[in-house]
C-alpha cells in the first residue's frame, strides 16, 4: 500500500516478533524504570534465566553508570547478533500493531505501534516539526545512550507517542474491528505489569488510521482546536521515552554525516518504532514524576529553597500525605491563593510542605528544578534521581542522607497547546501512569543492515 511518511511521518515497519519463547519471559518493563532499584532488575534476571528475552538486548539504566557498563554494551549487542543468527526473530512485514494492555490497575490502554520519521522530529525548544518533545531534553543524557544504540542491530522501543484526538477518530475504530485482525500475542506480564495483547492490522485498516492521522494535522482543525492562528501542526508529542528517542535522532544524524544525502532515505537509522496513544484515553493518566536528592544536607536544603524563592516558607507536618492533603484545603487556615504552589518534601522522620505564594513559573515542577539546580551546581557528591510513584519516592527520601520531594499532578488536557505556544515543559513533568504500567519491551525492528553486525 502508499506509504505515508511524507505526510504524517507515521507509517507501518518491518517489525521482529520472536518466533517461539515464552512470551511473559521475553518482555520487560521499560529501561528508565525502577533505576534506584538494582533488586528489580535483579529479580526480573532470575525469573528469566536462561530463556531469550528482551533483557539480555538491552541495558537498564540502573546499571549506566556501573565500571564494567562497556561489557554490559558489547554483550547486548552480541546478543542482538546471535539472536538473529539462531532464529529467534520471525519477521512481520509492513506491519502495524494494534496493542490493548490492561494496566495494574484493572484499566485498558490502547496503542498502535510503527514507525516514525525521525527527519520530522526535534527536541530542541521553540521547533515546528511534525513531532516534538514535550519535556526538556538533558543533553548529557544522550552520549551514554548513544553508545548503547550506535553499534546496535535492532532496537526496542518503549517511545510512546500522543495524538491529541478527543473525538477518538484514529486508534478507538480497531477495538471493534479487532475480529478482522491477525493476533500476535497475548499474555500476563511480569512483575505486576498486568496483560497485554497484539492484533495486526489489515491493509484496509492501515488506510483508515494513516486518513485519520491525516485529518489530524490540518491546518483547519489545528486552528480551531487551539486558538492559535497558522501555528504549525503538532501531531505527535512524546509521553515517554523522550530521551531514547532523542538518542535514536542523535544517531540517525551521525549516520547522515557519513552518507550522501541522496541515500538518507534508506537508512535504516532514519526510522525509530513507538507506540501511538490517544492523549483523551480514559486509561492514561497522568502521573508527577518526582526527586530524590542523594548525599546531602536535607535541612540546609530546605532553608536554601526559601531564601532563594522570597516568600516562600515551609511548614513541618507530621504525615506527609494526610497533613499535606489538610494544608492544601484550608484547615490550618495558612492558603494565600489558588496560584500557590505546594511542593511536599521528607527526610529521615520529617515530612513537610514548602508553600511558593505567586511563583513566576507556570508549574511547580518548574519552581523546584530551577532551585535543584542552582542549589546542586557546586555540590558534587550530591546526586538526583527522577522517581516514578510516591511510596517509592518516600522510602528513598527517608534513608540516610536523602530528601525526596513530591510533586502535584498535571492536568493532561493543556499539554499539546502549552507546547504550540510557549514551548517545552520543564524536564520530568509527569509520567503517564506508574512504572509497573509502563511500556514493555516486546517487539524489535532492525536498525542496521545484517552486514553492519556481524
């Protein structure tokens, strides 16, 4: 059938599946997960074991930072060779997946995973591309995952992307046209990650999602939906994954430099697989992601914050959530106004809120990463970590030597018009649902051809 990337730089791949594995075994949770926490990764390689399984191809970030992380590297990669010499891969041809995954929570999510032109995306703030980054992007972030990607044969993706469809018009039509698809897989994920099933979409169906992705970016419906007269169409938003497909753009560019122009179409570099969702699906919500700082002064932090946001001030509590929750209603009668932001924090047996009355940034988040990092600037020992859940967050920001801080949720349903108009948000707003609900790993793509891996 047409392929579409020129228009809406969305279109179906060429996709790996294995062909016989234990398919609970085979995926895994997304690597920017649990990376605080090397006992969840430990305990995912004992229920593996020897079986193949997305986890012996790629790298959880837990380990990044590790001395031996340049074997860790080498062996995945050898891995992704072996793999394809052995057969573990089937290949699906022009291929895009309609994905349904009930969450942990008993809710379903639903995706369709393909492939994206990286020509048309950009992280940098302030672009027009077809696909943007939501969130800022950290550049140093990007070498080390370079290095895991650049001499790799196949990737996995956990990128999800976001339509901004609230009449539901592209990916809700397959639930009840599912019957007519080819299924793929289903099965129960490790890990409390909950279930998930694949369905192949027919040609038919492929047009109808590719027309509709279409109608999406006119510049009619663009107008009308935001108010924002000729603003270029935003088509795609990156929920997850900002970083890996960063890396994905960064290594397409390097490859670009080394092959003539006329050939950047066919490498296969230029593409990254992701799974599309509808930004207005009832599962997806939208969860903070929040900070532990390592190593460091808990109480000097604190008092730090408030005399770099004059104003501001804090206030111990004796529960973090409860006391919290009757700060922000009004029972200790100390609200200033519905603009105040409320950043909860804990360390060792404290709990308390640190209140900004009329803050210049726009988000909390915002207020709290511009202190971090002034305050962490000439602190070298000191370290942060982004954290996925707030029992998780609590336990790390109690032990020795740590403070975490909370942070409130975002409402999902100005994400797409804040990015049009004032651009990125700050780096690590939210996260879509909890780390267990994240993307696992289960189909590949090749990125390189065989003869660049062996």
């Amino acid at each position: 059938m047409e392929n579409t990337i020129g228009d809406i730089a969305f279109s179906a791949a060429e996709v790996l599946l294995p062909a016989d594995a234990d398919m609970q075994k085979w995926a895994v949770v997304a690597c920017d997960q649990f990376t605080s926490q090397p006992e969840y990764w430990e305990d995912v390689k004992e229920k593996v074991g020897s079986s193949p399984s997305a986890l012996n191809l790629i790298l959880p970030e837990v380990y990044l930072n590790e001395e031996n992380v340049e074997n860790r590297i080498e062996a995945i990669n050898r891995n992704m060779v072996d793999y394809l010499e052995k057969g573990v891969f089937k290949t699906l041809s022009d291929s895009l997946i309609y994905v349904e995954r009930k969450q942990s929570d008993g809710s379903v999510r639903y995706g369709i995973v393909g492939k994206v032109d990286l020509e048309d995306y950009e992280f940098k703030p302030g672009n027009n591309a077809l696909i943007r980054a939501t969130e800022g992007t950290v550049l140093s972030r990007i070498p080390p995952r370079v290095k895991v990607r650049e001499n790799a044969g196949i990737e996995l993706p956990h990128v999800m992307l976001l339509i901004d469809d609230p009449e539901k018009s592209v990916i809700e039509p397959l639930t009840n046209d599912r019957s007519k698809m080819e299924k793929l897989y289903d099965f129960d994920l490790l890990k409390e990650g909950g279930h998930i099933a694949g369905f192949k979409l027919n040609d038919e169906q492929k047009a109808a999602v590719f027309a509709a992705l279409n109608a999406l970016k006119s510049q009619d419906v663009v107008d009308a939906k935001y108010g924002i007269k000729g603003a270029a169409p935003l088509l795609f938003a990156v929920g997850d994954g900002n970083h890996s497909l960063a890396t994905a753009k960064q290594c397409y560019e390097n490859e670009k430099k080394v092959t003539p122009k006329e050939k950047w179409g066919d490498l296969p570099s230029r593409y990254a697989l992701v799974e599309v969702v509808n930004l207005h699906e009832d599962a997806l919500k939208f969860e903070p992601i929040h900070r532990t700082v390592f190593r460091v002064n808990a109480e000097d932090m604190i008092e730090s914050f408030t005399e770099y946001y004059p104003g501001s001030f804090n206030v111990r509590m004796d529960n973090i959530t409860d006391g919290y929750d009757r700060y922000i209603q009004g029972d200790l009668k100390l609200r200033i106004s519905d603009e105040t932001q409320y950043i909860r924090y804990c360390f060792d047996k404290v709990s308390g809120v640190l209140v900004v009355p009329r803050p210049e940034k726009q988000l909390a988040v915002g207020t709290l990463q511009e202190f971090l990092d002034k305050y962490l600037e000439k602190r070298e020992v000191s370290e942060i970590d982004y954290i996925h859940g707030d029992e998780t967050c609590e336990e790390l920001g109690r032990r020795p030597g740590n403070i975490s801080f909370l942070l409130p949720a975002m409402g999902k349903e100005q994400l797409f018009k804040t990015v049009m108009a004032d651009g990125v948000l700050p780096r690590k707003t939210f996260s879509m649902g909890h780390a267990q609900d994240k993307r696992y790993y289960i189909e590949a793509r090749r990125i390189k051809g065989y003869n660049d891996i062996k």
